[in-house]
C-alpha cells in the first residue's frame, strides 16, 4: 500500500540543490518510504515525532500523520539535526 505524502517547501527546495545522482538515489529511497513509513529510524527530543532515512551522507527527515508522509527537510548529516 502506497501512503500519500507531501513535501514541504524546505524539502523541495533543499532536494534541488542536491546533484542529479543524489536526486536519484533519494527518489528511489521516497518510494521505499511511501511503500513502508516505518523503515525510518525514530528520532529523539526534541525531534521525537520525525524518522530518518540515510542515503549516503544524506538524512531525509520525515513525519508520518495519519496516512500521510510530511517530508520535512532534507540534509548533510552534519547539519540535519542543527
């Protein structure tokens, strides 16, 4: 069962600066998501609602409400969390 899902501005935004190989592979890893929300890792306070995903050193961060993803952001893994 695919989940509905949304991506939020910040999400768009950051997804295209990243390089077309990096667009790929998150594409690829959103599908997964959409497929199975639960995949992601829970994150801890004061991020305790959202999971992570790791693709290379990125992280997509991400809200399941209900049925429906909310993409929040995509980052480095450095800077994700700041």
């Amino acid at each position: 069962m695919q989940y509905p899902y949304f991506r939020s501005e910040r999400f768009k935004k950051e997804y295209k600066k990243l390089d077309p190989h990096q667009q790929i592979l998150v594409k690829k890893k959103i599908d997964k998501i959409v497929e199975n929300p639960e995949i992601g890792k829970p994150l801890r306070s004061p991020l305790q609602n959202f999971k992570s995903e790791r693709v290379e050193k990125l992280r997509i961060i991400y809200v399941l409400e209900g049925k429906l993803i909310k993409f929040a952001w995509i980052d480095d893994r450095g800077h994700v969390y700041d």
